[in-house]
C-alpha cells in the first residue's frame, strides 16, 4: 500500500499504474527477476518504471507503473545518497559564484578535530589539487567515498536536509559521511575549507561548523536478525535510526529533476546553470574507461562497472548507441540503481529505478550477500525485459534525441 504522501509526489496525473500486469512471461526468458517478483516481499522488491511520450514539439509526458512500492519501507540508499549531494554542490556553488569561485576552482579541506582528515592534493587531477567538477566526476563514473565526504563535509547537514525538503523531497536524510567510522556527533561537525585561486590567495573559505539539530529517521527503522559489530555477532535487528534515507520515489524524482527540469516547478528544481547540467548528465553516462581525467583502468572499472540495470553482473561492452544516465549504490544487502535510459538508434527512451534487497540469512555485515547471485542478474534481467516491451511500445511521435552524445 502507497502512503498518503506518495500520492502528492506524481508527475502529470498523480496515477501510478501496477507494473506487475506487465511483467508477464518472465519465467523461461528471465529466470531471476520472475523468481524475485514471486517473491518480491522477501527480497524487498521496490521499481518504479516511466514511459515517456513526446508530442510533436518534443515535449515529455510521462507515465508511471511501480512494484511495490512504499515510502515506509525504509531501505538504506548507500551510495544513491552522492547524486543528490553532487547536485546541491552545483546549487550551493551558484549561491557563492560572487566570490570568484567555480566548480574548478581548488578546494582545500582542512581539519577541525582529531578524527578528520585534511585534502589538499588529488594526483588524478592534472592540476594535482581538488575542486568541486572533480569530486562530481569520480562520484558520477565510480561512486568515490572520499570525493562524496568532502562534499558533505562543504555542505552540512543543514543546508543538504532543508534544500532537499523544500524541493519536495519529503522521505530523504542525508546524516553521514560514507565508509568512515564516525560517530553521530562527529558527522554534525565539518572540516575547515577554503577556495583558493592559482596563486594560492582565498577567495573564500568556511571555518569548522556543527549542526546542533539532530536529523534522525523517525519511524526507527531496523533491518535484518543480526549484525556483526567489532568483530561479534549482535543477537538483534540493526538500528537505522541514525543512518541515512532516500525512498526509491525522492531517488526516482532527482533523476527526473535533472533530466526533465521543465517538468517541475520552479522551486522544486536543483537551481544550476545550464552547463552544470550538462556537465552532471556528461558523466552520469560516461562508461568509466572513457574517462581521461581521471582515468580508470579498464580491467578495475569495466564499462559496465555502476550500470547495474541491462549490465549488471559479468564483466561487458555497453553498445555505443545505448546511453545510461545513473547512480548505484550498493550496502547491507541492499542493490540499487535508478536511471534514464535512451537507445538513440531505436529511437527509445524510459526511466527505471529499483531496489532489491539480497540477504538470505538476514545478518548484516558478515558479507554473504546473494549480489551476484540474486541482486545484479535481477537488475539486469529487469532493465532488458523492459528494454524489450519500450522497442516494441508504439508511440506516435519518436523522440528527438540529438542533444544525447
């Protein structure tokens, strides 16, 4: 069952149609995603599909099916959290740009306290120092940790959870950085920085700040039977109450927000240029080999490396003419992937976003988690099935896709 602020959340009509009359003759074809479907309250299943149909002036509407979805089944994002994060950057950067700083502009981070860590140097940037483009780029192409925590660490709790609620993002927290052993209290406070030019002189710079709000889940969610903490195994549910959110609906609708702006009203978009969304859409879609700055190497990062859906699973090409604008993300059993894709050559285009959640025994961090085996040939299989129903699809305008490169 929807909940009553899922329905304020639809584009065009507010109406979301069942995917599940869709999803027929999965069986012998699509051996997994059927098995995950028959199942689909023990893996957690949770899609949301979008048709779009252009008029004859190219412009979108969209239609809408879901899976099982509903805002209160809480599932942790883990690295979904980066787009959004990536995004306010932009948007924080065009409140600042009077300052003389832009996105390649160095940023410097320093430290405040014992547990956090300084970064004045990134060798994977030409240049040898960091800046905002270039923690966006290695979040969009392989999910950086480092690059996302210095980005929180820019923005704050504070001003990431009161611009994301008042773009209607209502089921969204963002509360911690990722992959660091900090406490509550330790991710309320943030590092020092500074924005400095090519002569080192500061064009401007944030001091250590903390957040005296705390931003806490407040229906307590808790996952699984057991965990392992500390090396030992805790005999009971894994408490999320600290940790961040972003139902599948707020991560289906940042997509949406940054693929089709004009679809949203004003004060609901992510306020950035033109060339910032270029720029964000650029490296959704780059395959990470493609990348010259910073480079991946192609054996660590295969094309099909955070393309989950259509690709995931076994090491393979992506057909050039398929472009997948995406973010994964991948922790505690949960597998997720929300993307626009676009076939520019069957002239065909679709939104897909989907969490699966791949935990048999239900105990958290032991690392038996049925990924390859359940999760990535179950996003695979469902991104194919429905790449197959959109070839098929009529439409009485095709789209006009020649800005997709």
């Amino acid at each position: 069952m929807l909940s009553p602020l899922f329905a304020n959340l639809c584009l065009a009509d507010d109406t979301f149609y069942p995917l599940l009359p869709l999803l027929k003759d999965t069986a012998l074809t699509y051996p997994i995603l059927n098995h995950v479907v028959q199942q689909q309250k023990k893996y957690k299943l949770q899609i949301i599909y979008t048709q779009v149909d252009r008029d004859h002036d190219n412009q979108p509407t969209l239609t809408t099916y879901q899976l099982g979805l509903n805002e209160q089944n809480y599932f942790y994002p883990a690295s979904t959290v980066k787009l959004p994060i990536s995004l306010l950057a932009l948007e924080w950067l065009e409140q600042h740009k009077a300052s003389g700083i832009s996105a390649t502009t160095t940023m410097l981070t320093d430290s405040a306290s014992a547990e956090q860590t300084i970064q004045d140097s990134d060798l994977s940037n030409s240049k040898g120092v960091p800046n905002i483009a270039h923690y966006i780029k290695k979040i969009l192409l392989v999910s950086d940790n480092d690059a996302s925590n210095r980005l929180y660490e820019l923005l704050g709790q504070d001003y990431i959870n009161n611009a994301l609620a008042a773009k209607g993002l209502p089921n969204t927290l963002i509360t911690h950085r990722l992959s660091l052993p900090f406490t509550p209290e330790q991710n309320r406070s943030y590092n020092p920085i500074r924005f400095v030019d090519d002569n080192n002189k500061v064009l401007f710079q944030l001091p250590a700040r903390t957040s005296t709000k705390q931003y806490l889940n407040s229906d307590k969610p808790v996952i699984g039977k057991a965990y392992i903490a500390a090396g030992k195994m805790v005999h009971r549910p894994m408490d999320f109450s600290d940790k961040n959110r972003l139902s599948l609906t707020d991560f289906d609708g940042i997509i949406k927000r940054i693929v089709f702006p004009e679809l949203y009203p004003v004060h609901q978009r992510f306020n950035i240029s033109k060339q910032q969304r270029d720029f964000v859409l650029r490296y959704m879609s780059m395959l990470p080999p493609s990348s010259v700055e910073p480079k991946y190497d192609a054996i660590a990062f295969p094309p099909n490396y955070s393309k989950f859906l259509m690709f995931g699973g076994v090491n393979q090409n992506v057909p050039d003419h398929i472009k997948i604008f995406n973010k994964t993300g991948w922790a505690y059993g949960h597998v997720i992937d929300g993307a626009y894709i676009v076939d520019v050559k069957n002239q065909i285009e679709f939104f897909l976003s989907a969490v699966v959640y791949a935990n048999d025994n239900e105990v958290l961090n032991d690392d038996n988690y049925q990924v390859e085996e359940i999760a990535l040939p179950l996003l695979n299989q469902l991104g194919n099935f429905l790449y197959q129903l959109e070839l098929k699809r009529n439409r009485k305008y095709k789209p006009v896709l020649s800005s997709i490169n």
